[in-house]
C-alpha cells in the first residue's frame, strides 16, 4: 500500500523533489556569475514562421525564445500583484502594538 | 544527488506537454496542465543547465517550459492553473480532481524563480535557430 500510495505522488510532488534537489546542490556550488550581454535578439517567429514546414504549432504555443524583458514584465506583474492585494501593518517595534493615524506620531522614535 | 537529479530531469523531460507545461499527473495526459509543477521543472532545469549539471540540451525544455508557465500569468499578476494543496491519496482520481486557485500561493514562488533562472540562461548562452529549433551554446568570456 505505500507503494500505492508513493506512486500517486502529483507532479507537484516530483517537482517539489527535484526542486529540493537543486536547492540542495545549490549550496554545495556557487556559480561565479560574470554579467553578461543579453543573447543577440533572436527573431520571434513561432505560428508566423514561414519556415515551419511541420505541422503547425497548437494554439497558444509559443516557441520562440523570450526575450529577457518580456520576462521581466511578468515577473514585474506578479511582483506588482503582491504589492497591490499584500495588507500591510506598521508595528511599533517596542510597544509590538500597530501604528494607526492617531498613534502614528507616537511610533516615531 | 547529482546522479539523482540528472534521472529525475531525464524523465520529466520526456514527459513534458505539447505546450510546455506538465499534467497534473505526469504520465496522464488527460489530466490537466499544472503552473506550479511546470514552473519548478523549468527552474530546475534551468538551473541545472546554468551550473553546468545539465548538457545544454536541456534548455529549450526550460524555454519552452517558461513560454507556458508565462501565458498563465494574467495581466493583472495573478497565476492561473496552480493546483491547491494536495495531500497523498491512494488513487489518481483524486489528484484529476483537485482544483486550481488563483490564491494557491504555493505556485507564485516558483514562478518567480524560474524566470529569474531561465534570464540567467539567456545571459549565459548564445542561441542559435536552425532546423526549427534551438541550439544553446555557452558563451565564451570575451
């Protein structure tokens, strides 16, 4: 029956793994990063691309290179997600009581 | 672990989806596609490939895994096709059954993560397209 059970694991489990895996590497080798231009910019071609003589790509595939910027604007929405719908609270550090309009002049140290 | 790894990538890849996502159940390809899951096997090859673990063969499959994990992030910043959390359960039909939610944060963070990765990636290699596909070869320091 574990066995059952193990092999029903989700593929966010195996993810999961595998993610602990490189995390774990991770520690074990610093990668000595130099910066580095950005790739030249590869065109994008995926659907339009007349070359593609295979059979086309599935909607919504999209098998291009992306550019780091596109990928920086999705990482900026999520980010900005947070930022917007993350209630915040201030905390009077010795008082560990929150900070409202009345007390705000009081949090001031 | 390195050993390990390198199977567990070797599998995964082979069962990546015609879209660049993973099913929620790996090898059943009725089963729906999930965001957090793909994310982590594309940041995990990504990094892999980064660090030099992984032949850079590997990393179309982190492209192309970020192509999707991409389109589920809507406009307004919030991740579509994360399923919510999940115990262990004996039979499959209950992980075909698991819902999605926008609010199953469990998957923001490897989403994060590996398009920071695969940006290294597109620092550390130069790319060339030929034969419809992609070829990455590290990039020599100048």
């Amino acid at each position: 029956m574990r066995l059952e059970r193990f092999g029903q694991l989700t593929t966010f489990g195996m993810a999961a793994l595998v993610v602990a895996a490189v995390v774990a590497g991770s520690t074990a080798q610093q990668q000595a990063t130099k910066p580095v231009a950005p790739a030249a910019s590869i065109e994008k071609t995926g659907r339009a691309d007349p070359s593609f003589a295979q059979p086309s790509l599935a909607p919504g595939v999209d098998y291009t290179v992306p550019a780091e910027a596109d990928i920086k604007l999705v990482l900026d929405r999520v980010r900005d997600h947070f930022v917007t719908n993350t209630p915040y609270r201030i905390i009077d550090t010795l008082t560990v009581q929150q900070c409202s309009r009345s007390t705000g002049v009081r949090c001031r140290r | 672990m390195l050993a390990i790894y390198r199977r567990a990538v070797q599998a995964v890849t082979q069962v990546q989806g015609g879209t660049g996502l993973w099913h929620q159940l790996l090898d059943k390809t009725d089963s729906y596609l999930e965001t957090s899951a793909s994310a982590m096997f594309t940041f995990a090859i990504a990094r892999g490939v980064n660090r030099g673990w992984l032949a850079p063969t590997y990393a179309p499959v982190a492209q192309t895994g970020w192509q999707a994990v991409a389109r589920r992030v809507r406009q307004d910043g919030q991740i579509e096709g994360i399923c919510v959390s999940t115990t262990a359960a004996y039979d499959a039909v209950y992980y075909y059954n698991r819902p999605t939610d926008l609010k199953a944060m469990q998957g923001y963070g490897p989403v994060l993560m590996a398009g920071a990765e695969v940006i290294t990636m597109l620092r550390n290699f130069d790319i060339e397209k030929s034969v419809n596909t992609y070829h990455y070869r590290a990039r020599v320091a100048r």
